[in-house]
C-alpha cells in the first residue's frame, strides 16, 4: 500500500505585497537615495546604505531597481500621469499654462516629490553624473507617449496621430527645459522651499506659455 500523504501545508511566511504597496517602498528607497546622493555624492552613495535607509536588505533593493542611480526614477517620473490627466480633461479654449498649473505647483503628481530644493541639487547632479542623466532622459521617454495619447483622447481622435505626436514632443521638450533651467540658473543658495516652489511653477508656467503657441 502506498503512503498516505501527510496533511497539506499552508503557505508561510508574509501575504504577498500589493501593487499599492509596492509603489509605495519604491517611492521610500527614491527619497531615500535622493538624500543620500544631494548629501554625500553619488559615487560615495552605495546601494547598502539606500537599502539601510528604508529597513530593506540590500537584496531586496536590488528587486526593486536595477542600479543606485535608477532608484530615483518614481521621482523623475512622478508627474507624467498627472500631466496626462490634466492635458485629457484641458477644457477647449483654455490656455495650457492654467490647465497645468496645479500640477506644476503642488497637485497630486507632484506630492510624491522632494521639496523643490532637493528636485534642483538633484537635476545639477545629472550634468556631472552620466547615470542619473541617463535615468532623468529615460523618464522623458516614457512621458512622451503618454502625453501624445491624452492630447489624442482630448482631441476625440482615436489614435495617436503625427500631430499628436509632435504637440507631445514639444509639450515634452518644454517641461524638460523649463525644470532644467529652473535647476541650473538659480542661484547657488538653497532657498526655503515655498520660494523655491513658487520659482519653479513660474519657470514652468513661462515655458508652457511658449509652447502652448504650437499645441493649442
């Protein structure tokens, strides 16, 4: 006669991590990395302290994003769907630059950002280190798309087109260049955050007014 098997076993162990809280460990390890390379540097900055700065194991970490650098991506990437949103329900007739204006300044895609001090000593640190340059491009790239879809659904179009590819890239281009020059001609001081706050959103706004002349 055969065995019986013996009786079954439960699983053990924590329940699995939801997509929410997930989200969530990946926003933690991108302030935390953040800090660690505005305040030592990213090359003195390993991936053992940014895991120790949010109780993970190093291994853990290395689930979650393939390199240090890239541990900053939510925080590149953090607005492009509150942009999108903002851009399908931008009401006809309305300029891009009050549409966005939320958004730019303290709307729900950019709460899971770093104080505006912190997101200007980070984007100087992309023109000296290749890595993070690399990362803040990428999150471009992806923003991109999304962008020529929401601009393809306000329009009631119902694919993304050439035009709506080409309002995307310019709408692309001028958030880049907008907070790139807020980062890089500042001063050197570091102002308190609700100046600085209030110094990007109107950099941002002023560069949505240029290119809104081409989207509208």
């Amino acid at each position: 006669m055969g065995e019986h098997p013996g009786p079954a076993r439960g699983r053990t162990g924590r329940p699995p991590l939801t997509d929410a809280r997930k989200a969530e460990i990946r926003l933690e390890i991108a302030r935390a990395a953040v800090e660690l390379f505005v305040t030592q540097g990213v090359a003195a900055t390993t991936g053992d302290q940014i895991a120790r700065a949010v109780g993970l194991s190093t291994r853990t970490l290395w689930r979650y994003f393939p390199g240090k650098e890239s541990c900053v991506s939510p925080l590149f990437a953090a607005g492009i769907d509150a942009i999108a949103a903002a851009l399908r329900a931008w009401p006809v007739g309305a300029p891009l630059e009050d549409a966005l204006e939320q958004v730019s300044t303290n709307g729900e895609g950019t709460m899971a950002m770093p104080e505006p001090p912190r997101v200007r000593t980070l984007l100087r640190l992309t023109r000296t280190e290749p890595g993070l340059r690399a990362v803040w491009l990428q999150a471009h790239d992806e923003a991109e798309p999304a962008f020529a879809r929401a601009l393809a659904d306000r329009a009631g179009r119902g694919t993304v087109d050439l035009r709506s590819e080409i309002q995307a890239a310019m709408l692309n281009a001028a958030l880049r260049a907008a907070v790139e020059h807020y980062a890089w001609h500042t001063g050197e001081a570091e102002p308190d955050p609700a100046t600085a706050r209030a110094e990007l959103a109107g950099t941002i706004r002023s560069a949505l007014i240029v290119a809104a002349d081409g989207i509208a």
